[in-house]
C-alpha cells in the first residue's frame, strides 16, 4: 500500500467537479505502475489520490481516509474489483466506483451495473477520459450528499414542525379548558345564534342555573324572553338579517326556570356575516336593578315626608311674610342650596332639577341670556342614572341647514361636497348619556322634523346614508325664546314643542333673585382664583340695585374687570365704574309682594312657598327685546359693549337689531 500526497503543479489543471473542489480519490491495482500512472494523472485535478494494491486494502481505505471515488481494476489478485463493488454496496458505503478491465466482456459490464457501479471502462483508456470519468463520478457524489444533507434538513424541520404542532394542540386543549372551567365558574352566559335557523348553537355558563329555559337549542328560545321585550329582540334580529347592524338591546328580562324575573344585560356582541351568526356574553343584573328600584323608593318616600313635614311646619307656624320659603334644613337641601341659591325661585329650580336628575325624560330649560341654563343641563346630568356616560352639548344657534343637520346626525363620505369620510353626529356620541340641544328655538324647521322622528323612536340616519341606526340618549333642551309665542308665529313645530315640554324648568333671572347675588359672587370670585371673596356691604349694595340684563354671565364678567382694576385689594365700589350710573335704571321694576296667601290654602305636595305668587312676568322673548333697547340706549349704540354685556355674539346681536328695527353704525 502506498499514499501520495503530491499535488498537480501550477496551471496543470482542470475542471474536477461541478463545484470546482478536488475530491478523496482512491486508486486499487495490483499492477503498480498502472497505479502510479493513474495517480500522478487525477493529482493533476488536485485530486488527494491514494492507491491500494489489492480489494481487502482498498475496502480498509475507504472506510479510514473518507474516500468519495474508486477507481478499480476489475481483475485484481485475490478478491476482484467486482467483489470489491459488491462489499462496499453491501456495507451500504456511500461511495462511487469506477471499474476498469483489460479483458472487456459483455457480462462483466452488465454484472459492473447491476452492482452499481458508476462507469466500466475498458483498456487502454486516454487520461483525459479517466480525469473526466473521475469528474463526473464525484459530481454526482457530492450532488448526493448535498440532497442527503437538503433531505435531513427537511425531515428535521419537519420533525420540529410536528412537535410545535402538537405543543400547540396541547396548549390550545389546555386553553380550552381552562376557558370552559373560566365560563362554566363565572356569573354569565355566553351564546351563539344561528340568524337562518333561529337555533342557538352554543350556549354555556354558570347563568344556565337560573335562566335554563333560554338554551334551548331550539328556534323557541324566544319564549323564555318577557313578553314586554319580545319585540325589541326580534326587530334587533331583523334588523341584524337585513344587513342594518344597531346596537343590541342592552337589559333584557327574561324569565328564569323558577318562574322569576331576570334582568340581564348584553356586555358584547358580534356580528358574523358568513354564515351569519351573532355570539355574544349576558350577565345577570337583577341584583342590581333591585338596589335601583329600592333606592328610588326610599327617595320618593323620603320626598313626600319631606313635603308633608313641611306643610304641617307651614300649618303651625301659620307664617306669610315676605317671599321666603319655610323648608327643613337637612344636608340634601344645603347641599342643593349650595349649587342653586337659597331664594325661593332657585329653591323651586333645585326642587325641579332634583325631580329632572331622578327620571328619564326629556327636560325644556327657559330663562333669559346668561342664566346658566347649560350650567343646570350639566347639573341634571351629573345626578342623574347617566352620569357614567357622555354629556354632548350642541348651541343650534351656531350652525344652520346642513351643518347643523351634519352635526347632530352625522354624515357619510361624499354626502356633500366638504364630506370627504364618514362622520359619527352627535346623536350617536349622546348614546347612553344625555344630548344638550341649547338654543333650540333657533333650530330650522325641517331640522326640528327630523329630530321630532328621531325623538319618536330613537332611530335616525346619517346624511347620505341608507341604513337606519339607533341612539339611547336622554334630550335636555334650553332657550331664551318663548316657544309657545313661536309655535303661534310659525317659526316652532307645535308637535316638537309639546314632545320636549315634559319637564319645564324656567330659571328666573338674577334680578328675580337678589339675595343669590352676594354668595353667588362669592362663589364666582372663587372659581376665578380671587385672593378673597368676601365683598364690602357698600359693593353688595350696588351689585344688588343693578338690574342685571346679561344676568350671571354679566356678573362674572363685571367681577374679572373688577378684579383686574382692584390689583389685588378688595373690590370697592370704584371697581365697578359703569354701575354707579346704569343701577338707578331698572328694565324691569321690582313689584310689591301682594299679601300672603293663607296656609289653609296651600294644597300641593311639592315644597311650598309661603306668599302669593308675583304678577305674570313679561315672555322671555320680550324682556331680552327690552333689554336689548335699554343697552342700545345707554351704550349710544355700541354694539359691542352690548354684545359683551349680553353674552351673545355680535352676529346673533346684529340679527335681533334688525328685527327690532334698530339701526347701527359700527
């Protein structure tokens, strides 16, 4: 046995492989100088030749130095290169071999193949046929191994694929039944309905115990529903089928298999289009909703004691001077006299907001420009059942035709010309909580017909758009105008006005209560960071001989011009320069308080006042009329002294002029 570790001198080479590398090639003839030849001809591929004398040899080569090809005589002594092919297929070696013969025969050939041999070749044989011969043999070995390695690696990843697949499977199973022990251990159902059979699919959780008779697999599940509710769950199915997706009925009663009651209440639904199904999680809320109706009670309960505590105070005291109102003097009441005054007109105001705050239904605030009505829309608002949910307020007076009607229904994309994407209106915003329309006699006509639809029936569309939507929202409405004198001019919708006009609130004017004024200074001086609030009784004094036409909005604005003049130090008559001369004019003179009405006389169970009732007051529409004149007057025409005194914009001011005839210059 000989080894060769020579290599092919500069520029004797040729291409060796596919992939240009040299390869381990093995030499076996028992004829010494073939074998020396055929070396020194591969070495000049770069090849690392080695060279064996005989099969058992070349077999040992093999398996030792990592042989890729063999070049074998076929007549060897001792084993034959047959034998030799034979052995290393037979021992699986992943090996090329190339057989050479000197006796060429057509049986030996065919025994060369059918033992897998790469090539037989026949004596004499060129060098060039061999190096190529070689070539090629190693080629399809390195090919081999680079699809073996290529299969390996495939049948790895997939092996990891596999075992990622089933941790998968085994996490998923796990989730899912964590999931069904989460579902089965909580107080609620989840459901599936099938919209073309009727049929719920699925139905699971704890709150089957109570309401079992509603998991009926079958299209009768409805049946478990209170029959007051019925409708409202079939026309949200219908309204799901025909495409127009609302929101669902958020409490629904239903009747549970011991015969009682159940409110439950819709936490999440989804729509699935195809097929179409809806799947969503109800909890039980009857808990709840027994606590409300409990504490409802006792409030109207306690109310009525209240009143009729304070009729028999009235019918005891037998009292009936002066305006002031005999009430019991309890936290609520402080509390509420904090927030609205202590005058008799503010008292029935916070009796009036209180009942507001307690119910549902739609509130009408009047009172002049600058009362505060959206302060008291606020107010109800944020003591009644829906403070959780948004207050969206919206003046009628700023915006006109299709903005206004943009603003309050919304709109689709390309609706009109400036609609360049869909918008969600107002109406939609308020859902759930309260919609503040302010100035609403200053709403168009065909504008208050669609929001007389919308009020009938909590439905709507958006400019531009098909589908109906729907919107639970509470209505609190306010306006300086009278609306009955409007609805007899034409200019109010007489059905509108009869719809909002379930819970009037009027809020009287600053000059209507006087003795609000000097802690509701107080009260303003605080909120604009004022280092004292206390007033001289001198500036008390003239405050209160001042007719107020802007009412509380013109307060706070003489207290912010006061407060820049004071510099600090307190707020003095000085501070108030325009007041010494406009406080001897009233627009409207205080009357003398009639005699008091006898206690005997006082029927209602509301609070009462003891005193008879003050003449009927001019409309709202006329004393802002006169008001207007009477700072036109003293003003000599400065539209925007008056418009700032009034709180209202100089086009809104500019508007009313004209229709009063007033000419200006400005």
């Amino acid at each position: 046995m000989e080894e060769s570790a020579s290599r092919p001198r500069s520029g004797s080479h040729t291409a060796v492989s596919a992939d240009g590398a040299p390869g381990r090639v093995l030499i076996v003839d028992d004829d010494t100088q073939v074998a020396e030849t055929l070396r020194l001809l591969l070495q000049q591929d770069a090849h690392e030749v080695f060279v064996a004398h005989d099969a058992m040899t070349g077999a040992q080569w093999v398996d030792e130095q990592g042989i890729e090809v063999v070049v074998s005589d076929i007549y060897l002594r001792g084993p034959t290169g047959l034998e030799l092919l034979s052995r290393l297929r037979g021992a699986e070696r992943d090996v090329e071999v190339i057989l050479i013969s000197g006796e060429p025969s057509v049986e030996t050939a065919q025994e060369a193949v059918r033992h897998g041999a790469f090539d037989y070749l026949v004596k004499p044989v060129s060098g060039r046929v061999v190096r190529r011969t070689v070539s090629e043999a190693l080629a399809r070995k390195r090919s081999r191994d680079r699809a073996g390695k290529d299969l390996d690696r495939e049948r790895a990843r997939l092996e990891a694929f596999e075992q990622a697949v089933e941790q998968r499977a085994h996490e998923l199973r796990v989730s899912h039944e964590r999931y069904q022990q989460l579902i089965e251990g909580l107080p609620l159902a989840v459901y599936e309905l099938d919209c073309a059979t009727m049929r719920l699919t699925y139905v699971g959780g704890r709150l089957l115990d109570q309401i079992g008779d509603v998991a009926r697999n079958d299209a009768a599940w409805i049946e478990a529903v209170h029959e007051e509710d019925r409708l409202r769950v079939s026309e949200y199915l219908a309204e799901v089928i025909h495409g127009e997706r609302t929101r669902s009925p958020d409490e629904v009663r239903i009747l549970g298999r011991d015969g009682q009651v159940h409110w439950v209440r819709v936490l999440a639904n989804e729509v699935q289009r195809e097929p179409l199904r809806i799947s969503g999680v109800i909890v039980d809320v009857t808990e709840q909703k027994l606590i409300e109706e409990d504490r409802r009670r006792l409030e109207r309960e306690l109310a009525e004691a209240k009143a009729s505590l304070e009729r028999a105070l009235i019918e005891q005291l037998d009292l009936g001077v002066g305006p002031r109102a005999v009430r019991i003097d309890e936290s609520v009441d402080d509390a509420l006299a904090a927030d609205f005054g202590r005058s008799p007109g503010m008292l029935r105001v916070a009796d009036e907001a209180r009942l507001a705050a307690e119910h549902d239904e739609t509130v009408l605030i009047t009172g002049e420009t600058g009362t505060g009505k959206g302060v008291l829309a606020e107010w109800i608002h944020a003591h009644g059942a829906r403070h959780h949910a948004p207050f969206v307020a919206l003046n009628c007076s700023a915006l006109r035709g299709e903005l206004l009607d943009s603003e309050l229904f919304g709109h689709a994309r390309g609706a009109f010309t400036s609609a360049v994407r869909d918008r969600r209106g107002l109406l939609e915003e308020a859902s759930g909580g309260t919609l503040f329309l302010d100035e609403i006699g200053e709403m168009n006509l065909e504008t208050q017909a669609r929001l007389l639809k919308v009020l009938e029936d909590k439905s709507f569309r958006r400019l531009g758009e098909s589908a109906m939507r729907r919107s639970d929202f509470r209505l609190v409405c306010a306006t300086n105008r009278d609306l009955a004198d409007e609805v007899a001019r034409g200019r109010f919708r007489s059905d509108l006005f009869f719809r909002i006009n379930v819970l009037a609130i009027r809020l009287p004017a600053l000059r209507e209560r006087t003795g609000d004024l000097a802690p509701l200074a107080r009260r303003l001086l605080a909120s604009l960071g004022s280092p004292t609030t206390e007033l001289p009784r001198a500036t008390v004094e003239l405050l209160e001989r001042y007719d107020w036409p802007g009412n509380v909005r013109e307060l706070r604005n003489a207290l912010i011009r006061a407060l820049l003049l004071a510099r600090g130090g307190p707020l003095l008559p000085r501070h108030f320069p325009d007041f010494g001369e406009r406080a001897a004019v009233r627009a409207t003179p205080r009357s003398v308080a009639p005699p008091p009405m006898p206690p005997a006389a006082i029927t209602s169970d509301r609070p009462v006042f003891v005193g008879a009732p003050a003449p009927v007051p001019p409309s709202p529409a006329e004393r802002e009329d006169a008001q207007i004149r009477e700072l036109m007057r003293r003003f000599d025409g400065n539209v925007a002294k008056v418009a700032r005194t009034l709180g209202m914009s100089r086009t809104t001011l500019y508007r009313r002029l004209k229709q009063l005839g007033i000419s200006t210059e400005d």
